[in-house]
C-alpha cells in the first residue's frame, strides 16, 4: 500500500498521505500550483541523503514522515522505505524545497508531474 495518494490537476499538485501517514506527518494535505513544480525524479538513492532534523513528525528505521529541515532547506518527507521513493522539487516561494514520498507506482507519477510541468 502506498504512503501517499498524488492527483494533478490542471492547476495544482496534490499530496495526500494516507491512513496513520496524517498523523505520523501532521499532514492532512500539500496542495501547490503547478508553475511551483520544477520537475519530479525516481531516487531509490535518498537512503543516503541526509535527513537533518525533524520537527514535526516521526522518524524511525525505513519510516520518515512529517518536515525535515537540513542546510536552510525545509522538505517534506513521507515514506515507507526507499525502493518507491519519488523526489518532487518546489520553486523557492513554497513552504518547502521538495517533496521525498513514496508512491505505489513511481514511474507513473514522476511522468505525470513532469508531462504536466514540461508542457507549460
């Protein structure tokens, strides 16, 4: 099951965490207009990124969730381990710098972001 519901619309990105994901996340929603998303990529490599700290939200062994703050960047995290790891990345006016969550199917979602994105 995956950890995350995505929809695109025409006019916004939208990310749902699923189930106890609300509430591990504090997060009911993430909605941000679509000239705000830069681009969307596969990265089972996030295993290695550097977290920093959290606050709020749950941090555990293959389960982050909630906002992560590393370097001055401020990103949102909701996955359940790494191997449908999709990283979503957000012009500087948004709230956070990019998305790393996991989807049930990561290839389908990084095409529908980045065909909606690249066709602006």
């Amino acid at each position: 099951m995956s950890s995350n519901k995505v929809t695109v619309t025409p006019e916004y990105l939208v990310i749902e965490p699923v189930g106890l994901n609300k509430m591990w996340s504090f997060t009911r929603r993430l909605r941000f207009p679509l000239e705000h998303v830069r681009g969307a990529t596969f990265d089972p490599g996030m295993r290695d990124e550097p977290k920093g700290w959290r606050g709020p939200g749950l941090g555990l062994p293959g389960k982050l969730s909630g906002t992560f703050h590393t370097g001055g960047k401020r990103q949102f995290w909701n996955i359940s381990g790494y191997d449908r790891a999709v990283v979503i990345t957000l012009d500087p006016a948004e709230r956070y710098d990019r998305l790393v969550i996991t989807v049930e199917d990561p290839h389908q979602v990084v095409d529908a972001i980045n065909n909606v994105v690249g066709a602006r």
